[in-house]
C-alpha cells in the first residue's frame, strides 16, 4: 500500500486508512475545518449553508476519498433515491433504449436505477423482485405485465409506485406505459396478407416468461381463425432456444422443413427474424422472393440488414420517459394517481416482405 502524504488527510483518517476501515464525517470535517453539522448539512444538501462552505467540504470529500453513508441518511430521510428496475434483458436494443431513457428523466431527478435482468424466467423475475425491494427503492419500473402470484403481491404490498411497460393488462398492480402486443400482431398479419402472402407461419417461443410472444401468437391466430377457418394452424415453438441470430436461422430452416409451401415466416421478435435473414443466404433461400420474413420491435438491426426488416415499430424510448416521468411524479406526491399510457405501435414494411 502506498503511503498517504496528502496534508489535506487528518493523521487519524489515515491511520484508519492503512488498517482498512473507512473514513467517517469527523475527518472530513478536521479535513475541511468545519463541524461535523456543516458537513451533515452539505452532504444532505441542505439550504442553510454558504457557496463557498459548500464547495470547501465538496472538494475536501473528494480530496480524502470519503464516501457518504446513504443508507444512513436514508433511514432518517425515509428515501433511498433508487429506481429498482426489472427487464428481461439488457442485450435487446429496444429495452436498452427504454432504460436509456428512462435514466435519462430519473437521473436529473436525483434517482439511481438499480437493474435486475430475469432472462425471461418468471421464477428469477420473483427472486429479483423480493431482493430488490429488500433495497427499499423509492419506485419500481418493470418491463412486462405478466408475474408470478407471489411477486405480484410484493409488487402490491411495497408501498411505492410501480410502473409496469411493454405490454398491456386491464389490471396493472399501478401505472401502465405499454401497448397491446395481440393487436399490433394481428395488424402485421393483415398487413402481410395484403400483400399477397396466403401461407404464413408463426415462430414463437410458448415458455411461460415469455409473455410477449405468447400474446403475439393470440394475436396471429385471430386472424389465422378469421382469414383460414377450419385450417390447422402453422407454427414453429422456439422454446428452448437461445433468443439469438443463429436461432433465428435455425427455426428458418424448421419453418420450411414442416410447412414448404409457406410463403411468409412472421416471427415474434427481431432478433430471430434478423437472424433468418442473415442465414437464409446459406440455404439458398432469397428473400422475399422464396419466402418473406417479419420480425416484432423495430429494433436497431432491422434496418442493417438486407432486405430489411418489416416489423411492428414500437417508441422504446417513450416508454421509458413515460414511465420514469411517472414515478418521479408520483414520489414526489404520493397523492397522484396511477396512470394507464398506450404508446401505441406502428405496422413497418420494408424489403422483407
């Protein structure tokens, strides 16, 4: 350990240093030649102090290294200032850019998001719920509807605002910011077999975290029931593969192997519809000519490959402005109501089609 010769750092805050135990108020106040009150004071961001105390004690903190103890000023304040937030996953550019954004209004808010991934399992979806409200976070934001009894009761019982995003239920456990996946699916069929197209096959996973896809399935089987009545319906589970782009190839393959005269492969999510197209090439397959493909979500890779992708467009980023706009809200007024916000959605054809 190298030796500290900073004379800004009391002897005793070094002493400490060197057996590994952390500096307290006391030092940063001998440090800065205030009391222990002034630099309470500063480090809670109270009025009552001058600019240029308030520098002196925020730089001397930042001299010495000290570390503010939050959760102590979280128990007298009864605010911890965290976000917990639960998404499926953090490589999807569409949750990714609804974080963004959502940190972009609780940042400037004074708000930390703290994130939990479940990796579309409502069983760790649970887990993340019970330890992150353990944190005592100020509000909630998750991205789905659809949980386990028992979260949903610790979601109900936590006190604090929730904001559930990327779907839709006539029952949120508080706000809602999100869309009805059935329907902007069911759109996309029609608008599909406007085209054309008169054997499309639907690729989707059936595991029960991922409630998306299965409310995108409703969605392609009303109008399978509507456009085909008494037809058996054409589709490919995807349960048990990975959510990835060689998925994407290899329920490509399925789709043609048990249905070869489909003429459309609409699948749930971009990133098997993404990865369809990437392979299709080698199985000497074109696109659309031998088969057209549609994704769901707009995201970032559906317009950086070729043919590009036709999908349902969803604002991602709205929804996390929306929802973080309401917990700040919210906090601040306990009174305020929950809100119910549809974004909508917006049927994009491209190339693939």
């Amino acid at each position: 350990m190298e030796p500290i010769d900073d004379p800004w750092i009391p002897p005793s805050a070094r002493r400490r240093r060197s057996a590994t135990q952390g500096l307290t108020l006391s030092d940063v106040a001998q440090a800065a030649g205030v009391s222990t009150q002034t630099v309470s004071r500063v480090i809670r961001d109270h009025p009552d102090v001058s600019e240029y105390t308030r520098k002196r004690v925020a730089e001397t903190i930042r001299r010495i290294g000290y570390v503010p103890n939050l959760s102590a000023a979280n128990l007298a304040s009864n605010r911890s200032n965290l976000i917990a937030t639960v998404v499926p996953s953090i490589s999807t550019s569409v949750f990714a850019e609804t974080m963004a954004a959502a940190g972009d209004v609780l940042g400037p808010a004074g708000f930390q998001m703290i994130v939990g991934v479940t990796d579309y399992s409502p069983e760790t979806e649970e887990q993340l719920v019970q330890k992150l409200l353990g944190r005592r976070p100020d509000g909630v934001l998750l991205v789905g509807v659809m949980h386990t009894p028992a979260a949903t009761r610790m979601l109900a019982a936590s006190g604090v605002p929730i904001v559930e995003t990327w779907g839709w239920t006539e029952s949120p456990i508080g706000s809602l910011v999100g869309f009805p996946n059935d329907d902007a699916m069911a759109d996309l069929v029609d608008a599909v077999l406007a085209r054309g197209y008169r054997r499309p096959v639907f690729v989707g996973s059936s595991e029960a975290g991922d409630v998306r896809a299965r409310e995108r399935f409703a969605g392609f089987r009303r109008v399978w029931e509507r456009e085909f009545p008494g037809e058996a319906i054409r589709v490919v589970d995807a349960a048990g593969l990975p959510l990835s782009l060689a998925a994407g190839e290899q329920l490509l393959v399925l789709a043609r192997e048990r249905f070869p005269d489909s003429d459309a492969v609409v699948f749930a999510t971009d990133i098997l519809a993404s990865g369809a197209i990437l392979g299709a090439a080698r199985h000497g397959w074109n696109i659309p000519d031998d088969i057209a493909v549609t994704g769901f979500g707009d995201f970032e890779l559906a317009t950086a490959i070729t043919p590009a992708l036709s999908t349902v467009s969803i604002e991602a980023a709205r929804v996390g402005r929306e929802a973080a706009s309401i917990l700040v809200e919210q906090i601040a007024d306990p009174a305020v109501p929950p809100r119910v916000i549809d974004v909508g959605y917006r049927i994009t054809l491209r190339a693939s089609t």
